[in-house]
C-alpha cells in the first residue's frame, strides 16, 4: 500500500504546479484582454487588420481567440500534469464497488 505521507507530498506537489500553470495563463489573458484592449489601444491602432484598428480588434474579438487558445492549452497542459502524477484514468485506481449496487 502507498505510503500516506508520500500521497500527501504527491497532491500538494500537484497542486502547486496546477496553480503555478493557471497563474501563467490568467497572467497571458490579462494582458491580452486588459493590456490589449485598454492599456496599449494607442499604439496597437496604429495597425490595420481587416480594415479595423488593431487595438479595437484585439479588445472585440482577439481577446476571446486568445481565450479560447488558452483554454486548450491548460486542457493539454493538466494532462500532462496528470500523466505525471499518475492522476489520469489509466493510472488512477478503480473505486471499489459498493455492496448491493
């Protein structure tokens, strides 16, 4: 049987990773959506995209491109930190079955 000690140490290290990974993603989609769209509007309409100011794109439509990117990419991301800590449904242990079901 697994020792409970090392058990414990495997999920905060899971944990911790998970939360290290959402915070690099959140940083990247701040400053698509804020940075983009309000902060650097200036300079980004001076470009042309499609015959709209790329600053005004970007705070439209590129901020939710960018999300929805990244929404894959933590999807992708999570499974390898799965598969690495053995959380994934092929390394996962099966439940046991309750008595009469």
């Amino acid at each position: 049987m697994a020792d409970p000690e090392s058990s414990q140490q495997r999920r905060r290290d899971y944990w911790r990773e998970n939360l290290r990974i959402m915070a690099w993603l959140l940083a990247v989609w701040f400053l698509v959506s804020y940075g983009c769209g309000i902060l650097f509007v200036d300079a980004l309409n001076k470009i042309s995209l499609g015959g709209f100011q790329f600053g005004f794109w970007m705070a439209q439509q590129g901020s939710i491109y960018v999300f929805v990117v990244l929404i894959f990419v933590y999807v992708r991301l999570m499974n390898k930190l799965d598969k690495k800590y053995g959380f994934d449904k092929e390394g996962e242990p099966e439940t046991e079955k309750k008595e009469g079901a």
